[in-house]
C-alpha cells in the first residue's frame, strides 16, 4: 500500500492497487456516484479516494459490502431525494461530521432543501416548514439517534405516512451513515482538498462531547 496516509491509514492512487482493492475501488469511482462527482467529493486529481472511500479499500471483502450498501442507500431506494438528504444530513449534524455534511450539503441544495433548514439542521434544531412525510422523516431520524429506537407511536407515524419498505430503507440508511461517522473520526479522516483543508461548519467547542 501507498507510503502517503489520510488520516491514519494507507493512501493509495490507483496505481498502487492489487486485483481486489481495484475491484472495489472501480465500483466506487465508476458507480453512480460518478454523477454527483461534481457535487460530492470521491477522488483527489491524482486518482486517490477521499473521506470514508479510502477506508474500504483496507479491507476489500468489507469495503466491497459496504460499498454496495452506501450505493443502494443512495440511488435505490424509495425516500426522495430531498427526504434522503434530509435524512443524512441530520446524521452529519448529530455526529458533527465535517466531511459528510460538506460532501452532501450541495447534493441537499439542488434536491430541495433551503437554507432556512439547513441552518436549522446545522444547529441541531427542527426544521421549520416541513411537510408532513419529511417532518415525520426528520423526527424518525432524530428519534433513532437520541434513543437508537423508535417507540410504537413514533414507529407507527412513520410507517403509515412512508410504509413499510421506506422505513426499512430510512432505518438502514441511519445505521450506514453511522458507520461512515464512526469512520471518518477514528481514522481521522482529514478534510478534502476541495474544501481548502479546512471545514468550519461547527467549532470545535461544539464538536467536543459529541459521540
């Protein structure tokens, strides 16, 4: 593997690869994501993956699960753009994931959501001005995060407002944009080159304390 780090682990650039971090490196690079490039940070301009990419290629048989997960996540489920968006960004905000919020604050833009909700999210507040399925969404994900539950009222709200399947997908999404939280801050995930080497999205006061 590569003698240069991101965070604490192995930076490689494509060239460095073997047969099987290749695989997943292709999947990543050549997938879907490939069209929110230019919104959402994948690769530096000498090929090496950024933010919680990186990380998979450590472990291929791992990286290329969780790959696929994060893929499925983002582009095959039911939630709506704007809902999904919603949805992860108020994981980034819980966790104070630099990294997450600056790769999907522009992708949440163009699906929809304003600056007054933004800002709400990167407060940690309710979003104002919600309709009824995304505020449902937003309290479901909220709940999940305060309490890693949801209790049989707040469990029936969302699934009669968005069904069964969409809840499914909501639940997992949550749990995935955990890991990538979890991730991101044990390996020290630096910020991309893109965001100048720096996000100020929250102080570091604010970060401290945050799981």
């Amino acid at each position: 593997m590569s003698e240069y780090r991101h965070g604490r682990l192995p930076w490689p650039t494509p060239g460095e690869l073997d047969d099987e971090r290749r695989t997943v490196y292709d999947a990543i690079v050549g997938g879907p994501r490939a069209a929110d490039a230019a919104m959402s940070p994948i690769v530096t301009r000498d090929g090496r993956l950024e933010g919680p990419f990186n990380a998979m290629l450590v472990s291929p048989a791992v990286g290329t699960a969780l790959q696929s997960l994060g893929s499925a996540i983002r582009y095959s489920t039911g939630l709506t753009d704007r809902d999904r968006e919603l949805a992860i960004l108020e994981v980034a905000a819980h966790y104070r994931s630099e990294f997450e919020w600056f790769a999907h604050e522009r992708v949440a833009r163009t699906a929809g959501l304003d600056e007054a909700t933004l800002g709400a999210l990167r407060a940690g507040e309710r979003p104002k001005d919600l309709e009824a399925g995304a505020a449902t969404i937003w309290s479901a994900v909220r709940s999940i995060l305060e309490s890693g539950d949801l209790n049989d009222v707040e469990y029936d709200r969302l699934t009669a407002n968005v069904g069964d399947v969409v809840a499914v997908e909501l639940v997992v999404l949550v749990g995935y944009y955990q890991t990538l939280a979890l991730m991101l801050r044990t390996f020290r995930v630096p910020a991309p080159a893109t965001a100048g080497g720096s996000l100020s999205t929250w102080s570091e006061s604010n970060r401290e304390g945050k799981s």
